[in-house]
C-alpha cells in the first residue's frame, strides 16, 4: 500500500494555504504535520479526507482495495462527531455500522474498543454524561470499530492527560506495526519513533517543508 500526494495546493476561499507538497507514505509509515495555527495542517488533512477540494495536483491510494483515499481512511478531526444524548456504545455501533470494514482487516467488537481505550463499563453512558477526556478517548474508539488502513488525525490528543497521550501513542504504532498509514496534524510530539514530518509554514514564502 502507497499513499501519494502530488504537487497538492488547496484555497480557502480565494486565499491560496499550502502548494507543492509532493510526498510518498509507504504501509507501516506515519506521518507528524506541524507548523503555527493557520499554517494549513487541518486543511491538509481535510484535502486528503475529501472533506475540501483539491485545488491542484492529486491524493491517490495505491493498493488498498481502492485508489480512494477518503473509502479507504478514518477522519478524526477537532470535534468528536458523537450524539451526546446516545450512549457510548450507541454511537459506536453506529459509527461500526455507517463506515463499515475496509478489504484487508476487520474492527474490533464495540465492547473490546473501548476497553483498549482504557473506559470499561462505561459503555452505557450517554456519551455526554462524560468527561472532555473520556470524550476525546471514545471518539478515537471509532479508528478501533471500523477497519481502515489510513487514520488521518487531527489534533488527536487535545484534552488527554499524559497517560492517555501514553495509550494513544501506542494504538498509533499497533496500526503502524500492522502495515497501516498515519497522517497526523499535532503542535505536541506523538511519542513515536522513526515517524516523518511535514512542517507547513502557510502561505508567507515557502509553503511546506517535508523532512525525511
């Protein structure tokens, strides 16, 4: 499996955010986006989720069972994308249910997720009953339910405390370690090694650096 992007540029609005950025993700590699607020690291991800369109250049996936990459990955951006009014394990099923198993791999039962995510028994809880933390930990279950072999994570451990930071880290490299792809936009290290980088410096001068 392959994920490549090339000589991609994307606008919000009429304002031009990032161009040029040209890179190669092989299975088993992850990828840490950086730079200041508005450099372009949630347009980024959101370009590659199909979220917003492609200005120039393109995103393709390349033996995954399909050469798009937004049927192919999961998308965990700033907000949860949970029913607060349904239990947790409602909102999981769902989520199991509406993204279903990519070909090559199988998610793991709902009650088993969230027990990697360290919560049991917490399953019947409306998921707004729960704290900001809690919160944050069952919306990363939904990379656990489903099969996808691309996560693509924004900000993925705002309001985690550091052993949480701890745990995520290690779902990160279980994915990786399993022939997976991560693209992950964070202003904190995600405690993992041999991961790239792709700094984004917006759209004063050079627009994206990537370090190899």
């Amino acid at each position: 499996m392959k994920l490549h992007v090339e000589d991609l540029a994307a606008r919000r609005g009429e304002d031009l955010i990032f161009q040029h950025i040209s890179l190669v993700l092989q299975a088993g590699e992850g990828l840490v986006v950086t730079g200041a607020n508005g450099s372009g690291k949630s347009t980024f991800l959101r370009v590659l989720s199909g979220l917003l369109p492609v200005d120039a250049g393109r995103v393709r996936l390349e033996g995954a069972g399909s050469d798009n990459l937004a049927e192919s990955s999961h998308y965990l951006g700033h907000r949860n994308a949970m029913k607060r009014e349904l239990t947790v394990s409602e909102n999981l099923v769902f989520w199991q249910d509406f993204m279903g198993d990519s070909p090559g791999g199988r998610g793991l039962p709902v009650e088993v997720a969230i027990d990697a995510l360290g919560l049991s028994g917490i399953g019947h809880l409306p998921f707004g009953y729960l704290s900001a933390g809690q919160q944050r930990r069952m919306a990363m279950a939904r990379l656990l339910v489903a099969f996808r072999p691309v996560w693509l994570l924004d900000e993925p451990t705002a309001a985690l405390d550091a052993s949480a930071d701890r745990m995520f880290a290690g779902l990160v490299r279980g994915h990786l370690e399993q022939g997976g792809i991560v693209v992950a936009a964070t202003h904190q290290p995600l405690g993992i090694d041999g991961v790239r980088e792709l700094r984004m410096t917006g759209f004063a001068g050079v627009f994206a650096e990537a370090g190899y």
